[in-house]
C-alpha cells in the first residue's frame, strides 16, 4: 500500500462527522448518579428479601393490608409517564417544541397521579398507626416507598424545569441533551417501582 493511499485513509477517518460516532444519551454525571441510585435500592432489595425469609407469616399478613389496586394504577401511570417522556423527546428532535412540552406535561399529570395515590395510602398508614417500628416489613415498606417517592418528587421537578425550557424555545434537533438526561432520571425511577411494586405488593 503506497504512502499516498495511507493518507487518503488517515483523511477519511479525521473526517468522519461527529454525528455518526456513539454517545451517551444524557449527562455522564447523572448517569454515575443514576448507576449509585439502583446499587442503593438493589441493596435494599436484597436486604428485604432477605428479612422476608426468617418470617415470612408477618410479611404475608401485613402485605394483604396493601392495597393492590393503588399499587398496579401507580404502576400504569409510571410507565404511561415514560411513555410520554419517550415522545416527548421524539418530537423536540425532530423541533416539535410545542409538541414535546405538551408529552413533558402528560408525563408530568402521571407524575401528579403516582404523588396523589402514594400520599393517600401513606395518610391511611399513619391514620391506622403505622410507622417504621410497627414490624419489620412496614419499616422495609416505608424506606422502599417513601424513598422512591421522593425519587418521583425529583424526576417531576427535574421534568417541571425541562418543560419551562422547552416552552421557551431553548431545545430542539440541535440540542436535547437535557431532555435525554432527563429521560433517563425518569426512566429509573419507574424502573425501580416495576421491582418495588411486585416485590412489597403482590409476593407472597
């Protein structure tokens, strides 16, 4: 191969477009946070799950007091929510701006819905005296939840500022970096309730 040829390839592969070269769909940092987020939950998976086998008679009794008509609307209305972040990132790409605030906002009624339904059945949980030193399992039922709870309240307000944004103009096919990380944050949260639900809901 002649030295004129070995140059031609070095161009070719200096030029090859930045665009056609795989990135990360979102922020490195959130993704790190992310990573850390579902290992902290994992652990707290395993830890119930552990706990559950030394006494699985007061697991079973305290998880028929759940309500699991609550748990699988929640459960629908996070993964309609991710549904709606997916489009909502689909049309700010293709500079659907209007478009992508009004699937932000849909996600954002989901949300809306999860916080409602979660703070009526924590209502009735303190009503009915129940805290973290009831049993074992309301203190696992109360950490797992009220934490992702909280996970929602963020992903909402990380959402809420990405909506604000995308009104105005400021994304679209030359910049939804932002959005996709929040895309991100948003899919892990309903990530963890596909495993929290089933795991504190419906094993028996």
């Amino acid at each position: 191969m002649g030295k004129e040829r070995v140059d031609e390839m070095i161009v070719d592969r200096v030029n090859v477009p930045v665009a056609d070269s795989p990135r990360l769909a979102g922020d490195l940092a959130v993704w790190l946070i992310i990573v850390a987020e579902l290992l902290a939950f994992g652990i707290l998976f395993l830890s119930y799950a552990f706990a559950r086998t030394f006494d699985l008679a007061l697991f079973n009794a305290s998880q028929r007091t759940l309500d699991l008509n609550s748990g699988a609307i929640n459960t629908a209305l996070l993964i309609t929510g991710s549904w709606c972040v997916v489009r909502a990132v689909q049309a700010v790409k293709q500079d659907a701006s209007k478009a992508g605030a009004r699937w932000l906002l849909a996600a954002l009624v989901c949300g809306g819905g999860f916080v409602a339904i979660k703070l009526m059945e924590f209502s009735a949980k303190a009503q009915a005296g129940i805290d973290l030193s009831t049993n074992t399992f309301y203190m696992f039922y109360i950490l797992l939840t009220g934490f992702h709870f909280f996970h929602v309240l963020a992903a909402m307000i990380f959402l809420t500022i990405l909506l604000v944004k995308t009104r105005a103009g400021r994304y679209g096919s030359h910049d939804a970096h932002a959005l996709e990380t929040g895309a991100a944050f948003w899919h892990m949260v309903d990530l963890l309730w596909i495993v929290l639900f089933p795991l504190i809901y419906v094993m028996r």
